[in-house]
C-alpha cells in the first residue's frame, strides 16, 4: 500500500491540460499513438514536484461513479512508469489489473459465452489498441457485449488504453504497446488453454470482486 499524497483529475484519455494542448499544436505528428504518449509524459511533468511520491490521477470512470485511476511514480520507480489501477478490481488500497487477470477474464468469457460476443470484444480490445478510446469502442459494440461471466465489459475496457499507454513509454524505443497484444490475438484465435502463456486467474476468484458481472 502506498500513501497517496495528492489526487488530480486532469487526464482523460487523448484530453490533455490547455498548457500541454498549446505544447503539443507546435508539432505536426504523424503518428497518433506518439502524441498520445508524449502529451501524457508532458502532463506528468507539469504537475509533479521533484521530490513527491505519490500522486494519483482520476482518468476515467465506469457508469457507476468507480473510479480509474493511475499511481505515479510506479513500485519499481522508472522513469515515467505509472500504475493504472480500477477501484474493486481486487481487495487492495492501490487495485491494479494484470495483463493476466485481463487474459483470464477473456479466456473465461471464451469458454462460456456466445461467439458474437467473444468476437465483440476481441474486437473492442484491437481498436482500443490501435489508439480508439474505451468510449468509443463501448458506444460501438454495446449491444453485443452479452456476457455471463467474468468482469463487466466496461471494468475490462476503460483502464486498457493506459495499460497500453504504460507499456509505449516504458519501452519507448522498442514495441510498446505491441508486447503483449499477441497473447490477446491467440486468445481471440481460440488457441486453446494448454497452448497459452497463460497463468489463468480462477474465475470464483474474479466473481468475488465488485466488478464482475452481477448475479453470478
């Protein structure tokens, strides 16, 4: 647990503070997914002071108020490293979903609800990671998003732009957001459990959260 010293509600997602928009309009950017980082990594550093630890930013939240929110700096401390975490994902004071317990939840949702919508969400995830935002792929696909079990859709979806944003300025240089989008590429192939590089999340556990769908 650490000890939240302020709370800021300035990041929405490709939303960016006036002074960080006039900052960014300097540049013509040919790639989208290159402003979106940099515009994050100029927000950090016009709102953090040297020596303060730590700082949360409310970035998004799920239709009932709960919020999406990051840590800076992250528990390992690099650079611009951030945790993304989601109010109720687990018993925790920082709740921070895995890339596995997201695995989890689609691979459960694989084995136990229909194709259309499986496929609705393998969707919604690829363009979320082609730089659409969580809105955008919601208001999209709603009507297909039917599932049983697991998390609710939007539980899974909202805090998945800045687990990708995370992962471009941590691996700045090299593939960023492209390290683990394969896992979710065989998953949506229907490669099967025994195949994956999956450490697989019980799913008792996942419907004991406040996030999972109700009834379960």
């Amino acid at each position: 647990m650490v000890e939240i010293v302020r709370e800021l509600d300035v990041l929405g997602f490709d939303d960016y503070p006036p002074e960080v928009d006039a900052m960014l309009s300097q540049v013509d950017w040919d790639d989208p997914l290159n402003k979106l980082r940099v515009g994050v990594v100029l927000t950090f550093s016009l709102n953090e002071h040297r020596n303060e630890q730590y700082i949360s930013y409310v970035v998004d939240e799920l239709e009932d108020g709960t919020p999406v929110f990051l840590i800076r700096p992250a528990w390992l401390n690099k650079g611009y490293d951030f945790k993304v975490c989601v109010e109720g994902w687990e018993e925790s004071a920082n709740p921070a979903p895995s890339h596995q317990e997201i695995y989890s939840d689609l691979y459960w949702k694989r084995e136990h609800d229909s194709e259309t919508a499986f496929e609705a969400i393998c969707q919604a995830v690829n363009d979320i990671h082609k730089g659409a935002s969580p809105h955008a792929v919601l208001d999209e696909y709603d009507s297909e998003l039917d599932f049983s079990v697991g998390r609710t859709p939007e539980a899974l979806l909202k805090p998945l732009p800045w687990l990708f944003i995370e992962q471009d300025i941590r691996y700045w240089n090299y593939t960023g957001r492209n390290m683990t989008i394969e896992l979710v590429e065989e998953l949506c192939a229907g490669v099967p459990l025994e195949d994956l590089s999956l450490e697989l999340q019980d799913i008792g556990a996942i419907h004991e959260t406040p996030l999972a769908i109700p009834n379960q």
